[in-house]
C-alpha cells in the first residue's frame, strides 16, 4: 500500500482534513490559472476586463437571440450608465459592437457584437476552449453531473453576501 505524501498546511483551512483541503487548493489553482488566462486575453486582445464580459454577453445574448440594450450591460457589468456609454463608445470605436435604433423602444438602442468581433475572440481563444473540452469529453457521465454539482454548490456558497 502506497500513501499520499503528507500535505502542507493550507492557509485557509488549516483544521480540516487533507482530503477536503486538496480540493480547495485545486479550484483555488485553477481560479488563478483563469485569471492569468484572462489577463493574457485581455493583453492580447488590447482590451479591459469589461470590455471582455461584455463581447461574451452579447455572443450568449445572439446565439439566444434576446437584444441587449445598455442599461441591460450596466445591470451586468455593475456600473453606471455613463460608464457603460464609455465603455460601448470604446468598443464601437474598434468595430467590436455596433449600435441601433431599438424598435420597442425609441429612446434605446439595441447593441449587438460584430461578426469581426465574434471572429476575433474565436479566434483568441479556440485553442484553449479546445483543451478545456477534451477534459469535460474524457469524463463520464457521473463524474460530468458530478463536476457541475460541485461547481453549481461552489457558485452558490460564493454568491452569497454574508452580512458585516
């Protein structure tokens, strides 16, 4: 019988078992990793973090079809709407996102992602998405409802603001 060389001490969870620990140290590893990972596309696409969640909104909101105004990307993005009307001016400026008339609506405008843009951050990013899928795509199918259980807990127990 072989064991599991001794863990070191984690920060946070210094008292609980190694097992448990093991796996908050492996989200918190991949957590870093996607953050250098949107830090390299942000630089590479010579864009803010923003300027991304709001590309990736509005290619969810078109494969749905559903029209994304911009109070739809304040609520989002969490800021205020002269900061969302910068942010938009920005983007239409490099041909990431373009502006219409919303017809429900004449004092709003629909914004929509450019296929120049759609095609960039495919282009940015498909090398990656393919190695992430050929993970999810080795696994079966308890350990994918599994993984999304866990995932779904961990997003729920992050999303709730404890009271100060």
């Amino acid at each position: 019988m072989t064991s599991s060389p001794p863990q070191p001490p984690s920060y946070w969870y210094a008292e609980d078992d190694a097992r448990s620990t093991s796996v908050m140290e492996a989200l918190r590893s991949y957590r870093a990793a996607e953050v250098a990972m949107r830090r390299r596309t942000q630089q590479s696409m010579d864009m803010g973090e923003n300027e991304l969640l709001v590309l990736r909104f509005l290619a969810r909101a078109r494969l749905r079809d559903e029209a994304v105004t911009p109070v739809t990307l304040s609520r989002y993005l969490g800021i205020t709407s002269a900061s969302t009307t910068a942010l938009l001016d920005r983007l239409e400026k490099s041909g990431h996102i373009t502006r219409a008339p919303n017809p429900a609506d004449r004092r709003s405008v629909l914004i929509t992602s450019t296929d120049r843009s759609d095609a960039e951050v495919r282009h940015t990013l498909a090398a990656m998405h393919d190695r992430m899928m050929s993970v999810v795509r080795d696994m079966g199918p308890d350990e994918r409802a599994t993984v999304i259980e866990f995932l779904d807990a961990m997003r729920s127990a992050v999303d709730q603001i404890d009271a100060s």
